[in-house]
C-alpha cells in the first residue's frame, strides 16, 4: 500500500494523517512539498504516523527535513504522533531520538504547542 494522507484540523492545528507505506516515491514526495508549504505559511503541523506500516530512509529523511527546518523556531516545527514501536526503536537506533520528539497521541501533540 502507497502513502495515503488525510488533512483535517483539530483544535487549530492541521493534522496530517498518513497511512501506508512511507517511502521513496511520489507520494512521498507530494507529502514533503504539501507540508512544507503549510509550515512556510507558519501553520501548526502535527504529521501522524500511527498508521504507518514502513518507513525506509527517504521517508525518514523526509520527516527529519521538516522537524528541523533552518530558521524555524521550536514552535513553528511540526509535532509526530506515532504509538507504533518500530519508528520509536528506528529514531533511537539512528540517534534521531535527539532531534526529533514523538509524541504518543494527538491529544499530547496539541497539547505541545500550548506549553510554549
């Protein structure tokens, strides 16, 4: 199954939903170009990848392209959501776990931007 994302807004904040495989390819492309278009616009982002059954480098470097962002302020990044094990051990094996913060739930994620 390809990357399918789904955008809804909760609580003023835009929320990516994506589903399926997170790797290289269009959809993966499209999904980089369609968030860093609503963060250049200062939109609040949560990108969730509870749904996710793979990611491969292209995707992971995709997400790690947003969540540091030159220029970007802490508040202006945008929050992962993801309760799937596997991405967790990824960003601890690959030490991305120090400059990337996966949040639990969408409830913590929305949360994140008012603690700020």
């Amino acid at each position: 199954m390809t990357l399918t994302t789904e955008m809804y807004v909760r609580d003023d904040v835009i929320v990516l939903r994506c589903a399926g495989r997170f790797v290289a390819g269009e959809e993966t492309t499209a999904f980089r170009q369609d968030a860093e278009k609503l963060l250049s616009e200062r939109r609040r982002v949560i990108i969730n990848l509870t749904e996710v059954d793979h990611i491969d480098s292209t995707g992971l470097a995709a997400l790690v392209h947003l969540s540091t962002q030159k220029g970007g302020q802490e508040s202006e990044l945008p929050k992962l959501v993801s309760s799937r094990r596997y991405l967790t051990d990824l960003l601890r094996r690959t030490r991305l776990d120090t400059v990337i913060t996966v949040y639990v739930s969408e409830e913590e994620a929305v949360a994140s931007f008012t603690e700020r």
